[in-house]
C-alpha cells in the first residue's frame, strides 16, 4: 500500500466488472437523510446523546442491517471529497471523492458530470430501471441535477418541478424550498406511480430539515429538548419511522430494498460542540432494510462512503465481481476495505493529493 497513486492502483471501473442481476429485478429506494450521525442515538445504542434521538431509525437499524465501526450501532467515516451532500452523494453512488470545486465551468448543463464514473444510476438504467431523485431544494445548486442527470438520466423532482407540476404555489419558499413534510408526502406519490409500472424503479431522495445551522422546525416538531436542533432531528426521525411504516403497507414492499444513510456528517458546529462530547468518534448512519445478502461482518468496520456503492448493489441480489466498485468494496464479502488496509489517516491523506488519474480518467 505504499504507492501515492490511489486510483491506478486500486480503483475498478465497473464498466469492466461484471455485475450480474437476479432474474426477478428489485426495487431501491435510496433516503439520504442530511446530516445524519450515529451520533444522535443514545449512549446505552452507541451515539453520544442522553436519549435516542433518533429512535425510529435506530430501532430500524436493529430489526434490520446496519453496518458500524463498533459493537453497537455506529457508521461509516468521512475522508476528504465526501464531507458535503454532494460530495457524500457521488461517493455512495460512484465509489470516488469530490475533491474538485463544483464552481468551476466543468460542471454546467452542456457538459457531462464526470463523464468518466460508472456510477449506480448508469448500472440501473443500462437494466431497465425507472429512475427519480426527489429534493426539497433547487437541483442545480451543489451540480446534483448534474451528475443525475449524466448518470442515469433520472428524472429530478425539485423545487423547480413542485412548481411547474402545481404541487406548490409559485410563491411558496421555506427554508431551502419546501420542508420535508411536504417532501415525505410527494416521495409516497411518486413511488406510487412508479410502482405501477412493470419496471423496476431507483427512487432516490434526500431530506432537508436537519441541514446546518440550525434546522427548520414546522410545527410538527416538539420542544423536547434545550437545542433546537435536537427537536428537529427528533421530529425527523419520527416522520422516516412514518414513511417506512406505510412502505411496509405496500403491495411491492418485499420486492425492494430500502437504505436510509446519512449524506455526511453534520456541520452545525456550534450545536455540535456544545451538545456532544468532543472525543466521541462521530459516523454517518446507515441501514438496510429487506437486505438480500446475510453478513457477520457488519460490525467493527472502518469503511467510508466508496463502500456503500457495491453494498448497495449486493443488498440488491446484485453479484459483483470481486467484491469491487470504484474505491469501495462490498461489506457483505468480509475483505478489507481501503480505510481498513491503509488506515484513515493514509487514505484521507492520499485523496487530497492530485492525481492525474482522476483529472484524465473521471474528468476527462
């Protein structure tokens, strides 16, 4: 592991892997719920709060699959390029980091998104997949709609589409477009319709309440707790328990694999500095629900986002060879991660140096 080009060395282009699908294809519904961490549970589950803020996704976690850095309930780290939603984004669903400014004119509606990732959207499309990216913001800011719209050709259901479809008067604005009380209401629609047809659908989201500084609070959201936010992420939960709850009531529910993950780790860092204990190792959450793979290999992991891309796949039914997608390996094959071999430190560190691999081969 000593040599500093990452990416010639161990990145796998899927294009030239060969990923086999079961012959009943299934559903993915992908929540990335912003800012998430493990953090939020309570002490006694593995986070760092006096009581489980986040109760219903933890308790999820454990009728289910979650795959931690510790005994109990916990995630994965982030390295650099995949500290943002964006950034968290590409590297759950392509296997790489961000680690380009997005203000440069590469990313632009007349130029692809890095043309050169084989990312979970191309996968799914070139299989037939009916695919959407639902948000609660303006698709364009941080090139989401970008990189959706070159890897896999998703139809974008944002603020922008609330619009022009009049679910929302053209006046309405909170916080960063509409909150997710709303968004939870137009995600049961939209899966819905896609469930009627004989396809088999990647219904993407991503949630908004809980984004730094200080969250929106609509008025569901109780006064529990002393910090704002702590309210808001606990109201939060609540409404993804809601949401998986009438999932469960779904005639295609058993035919779909469902993954709730954090984007990143949370950058409130005042709420953070005064609410949790600054040596609690902090981790992006993450669970599996109607997972087609068993694994014992689920705890005591040291794995980044890279990870998630094949994990996701084999949650599936999907079989990859070797394991291997982008920089992740599938944590289901109980082989060694690349933060695992290298250590966090040296990965981290390596990410953030210039490769021209990455400029050449995913840029272009």
């Amino acid at each position: 592991m000593e040599s500093l080009d990452l990416y010639e060395k161990y990145y796998v282009d899927g294009k030239n892997v060969k990923i086999t699908f079961p012959t009943k294809k299934r559903n993915l519904i992908l929540l990335y719920v912003e800012s998430l961490e493990t953090t939020y549970a309570s002490k006694e589950k593995g986070g760092n709060y006096k009581e489980d803020l986040i109760e219903e996704i933890t308790q999820l976690a454990e009728e289910h699959l979650n795959f931690s850095h510790q005994s109990r309930l916990g995630g994965y780290h982030v390295v650099a390029g995949t500290g943002w939603t964006t950034g968290g984004i590409v590297a759950s669903t392509s296997g790489f980091p961000l680690t380009v400014p997005l203000t440069i004119r590469r990313f632009s509606d007349d130029k692809p998104f890095l043309p050169g990732a084989y990312a979970l959207g191309d996968i799914l499309k070139k299989e037939g997949y009916q695919q959407e990216y639902l948000i609660g913001s303006d698709a364009l800011f941080g090139g989401r709609k970008f990189y959706f719209d070159t890897h896999g050709n998703y139809h974008i259901f944002d603020l922008k589409e609330a619009y022009n479809e009049h679910k929302l008067p053209e006046d309405y604005h909170v916080f960063w477009g509409y909150e997710d009380e709303k968004l939870f209401t137009f995600a049961k629609e939209e899966i819905l319709r896609l469930s009627q047809n004989n396809q088999p659908f990647n219904f993407t989201m991503l949630t908004v309440d809980t984004h730094h500084p200080y969250g929106y609070k609509d008025t569901h959201y109780k006064n529990q707790y002393p910090e704002q936010l702590s309210n808001i992420i606990r109201g939060n939960s609540i409404k993804i328990g809601e949401f998986i709850d009438w999932l469960k009531k779904q005639p295609f529910y058993n035919d779909t694999t469902i993954v709730i993950m954090g984007d990143h780790t949370s950058m409130a860092a005042e709420y953070i500095h005064k609410t949790y204990d600054s040596d609690y190792e902090r981790t992006v959450m993450n669970v599996i629900i109607n997972s087609q793979k068993k694994t014992a290999f689920n705890h005591q992991r040291l794995f980044t986002a890279f990870d998630l891309y094949p994990t996701i796949l084999n949650a599936m039914g999907v079989e990859i060879e070797n394991d291997q997608l982008g920089l992740g390996v599938s944590l289901f094959s109980g082989k060694k991660t690349l933060a695992e071999e290298m250590g966090l430190p040296k990965l981290d560190q390596q990410l953030r140096q210039q490769s021209v691999f990455y400029k050449n081969k995913i840029l272009k």
